[in-house]
C-alpha cells in the first residue's frame, strides 16, 4: 500500500509509524485512520519488528486531534461509526502483541492523545501539550480515551481531564502516570530511543508475556490476576531465553536472548 498520509520505515528491529500531515498538525481524517489501520497490520506480519515508536511529522503537533472538517458534518449513526473505526484501529495498535512507544513531540490533542494512550509508553518533549478537549467542542472523546486514560491513571485523572478539556503540560502529565519519561525536545528522539534499546536487550518472550499478564490482569480481581502470573511465570521458565538468561546472570555476561 502506497501511504499519503503517514510514514513507515523500519530501523532494525524497531518500527517507526510517523503521522505525516504537518500542515493541518497531523489531524486524524477518515484516510489516515484507514492507513494507520494497515500499517499495524503490516507490522504485525513482519517477524522482524519488536517494537514500535509512533510519532508526528514536524516540530509542532504529535497529532492535534481529529479532523474538525470531517466532524462537523456527522450525524448521529455516522459519528458512532466513526468512533467505533478509530476504537479498532487503535486496538490493533494496542494488540500487536509487541511493546509500542508514543514519541509525543508536540500537541497530542483529542484523537492524538487517545492514539498515545493506546501504546505501551509515552515520552515526551518538554514542550508538549497533551489532552482531551472534545466537551469544547460539545462531543466527548471517543476513539477509547475515557476508558484508557481512567485505566492509566485513574478515574480522577480522567474525570478532570475530559470534564475541563483542559490542555496539560508534559510534565504535568508525567506527574501523574500518563507520560512515562520527558525530556528536553532536542533530546527527544535520543532518550526514547535509549528507552526502546533498554526493552529491546531483555528477553522477548518475556517482555511479551508479561505485558500480556499486566492486559489480561487489568480486567480482573488481584487473586485472579495473580493466577494468571503463575501460569505466565511457569510459561516463561520453560523457555531458550530463561535457560540463556540464568546463565549469563551466573557468568557475569550479557545475555544473547534468541526469543525461544
């Protein structure tokens, strides 16, 4: 598939999913949805990919919420349709069943904010904005936002955020969960993908398997959840990667994980 709005390229063993609309800050319309849709497939079909990063293009916007063109001219069945595709398409980014990082270079408004709250992490320039200011607009959030925000940092976290629409500073955001690291926007790119290096040298079975416990475990009671963790534990014991990892912590050695 040729793209016109996003970028896809691959540096390694990591993906990068750039939003490439720089001109309207990387607003979400109908095409970029479909295109990001396929591009998760994509990654998901390529065996060589073990992380992704998803960003914007440009200096200003991650992505600066919805296209407001396409939004003003929705009925009622048009708009649940519209945010039932968007939930989708960000649940198959959620899905991937690999670790996602959300490079927030900017504005991460609306729909860009629900977009950062699907991946597995966020960083964040200094200078970034993040919220969810749909009530100005008289609608409310809806390609997931009120239920992962809630589920990340808490129900009064998202009760202020969508209830105001208010814009939140990036460290504001890493102050309360939402952001997991900020750093100066010149140092953005480095630090996040320091970060992703970090995850990329630890077992991939085991970072798989653990962040499917932390999913599954979240739509459970802590008993029910911790059974899955034994059973996750027990799995990853049986592993190439265990036997490899126990070793070289014995050897004083780095490990050399082969995701068996």
């Amino acid at each position: 598939m040729t793209y016109e709005n996003i970028l896809l390229s691959k540096e390694g063993s990591i993906a990068f999913v750039t939003v490439n609309r720089p001109k309207v800050l990387n607003a979400l319309n109908h095409q970029t949805l479909s295109e990001l849709a396929h591009a998760f497939d994509a990654i998901k079909a390529d065996d060589e990919v073990r992380l992704v990063i998803v960003t914007g293009s440009g200096e200003k916007a991650f992505v600066a919420g919805a296209d407001i063109n396409e939004l003003a001219k929705m009925q009622a069945m048009e708009a649940k349709e519209k945010a039932f595709f968007g939930q989708q398409v960000f649940a198959r980014l959620e899905k991937l069943g690999l670790p996602s990082i959300a490079m927030v270079n900017g504005f991460a408004l609306g729909g860009g904010c629900e977009l950062a709250l699907a991946c597995t992490l966020r960083t964040a320039s200094a200078t970034a904005k993040l919220g969810l200011p749909e009530v100005s607009l008289g609608i409310i959030p809806g390609y997931g936002g009120t239920q992962r925000l809630a589920r990340i940092a808490g129900p009064g976290v998202a009760r202020e955020w969508v209830l105001t629409g208010d814009l939140v500073t990036a460290e504001e955001a890493h102050r309360v969960g939402v952001i997991n690291r900020v750093f100066p926007p010149e140092g953005l790119r480095e630090g996040t993908l320091k970060l992703a290096q970090t995850i990329l040298s630890r077992g991939p079975l085991a970072v798989r398997l653990a962040m499917e416990t932390i999913n599954r475990g979240l739509n459970m009671s802590q008993q029910e959840g911790e059974i899955i963790e034994s059973d996750m534990f027990g799995l990853a014991s049986t592993t190439a990667d265990m036997k490899e990892g126990m070793t070289a912590f014995l050897e004083k050695r780095k490990a050399n994980f082969q995701g068996k």
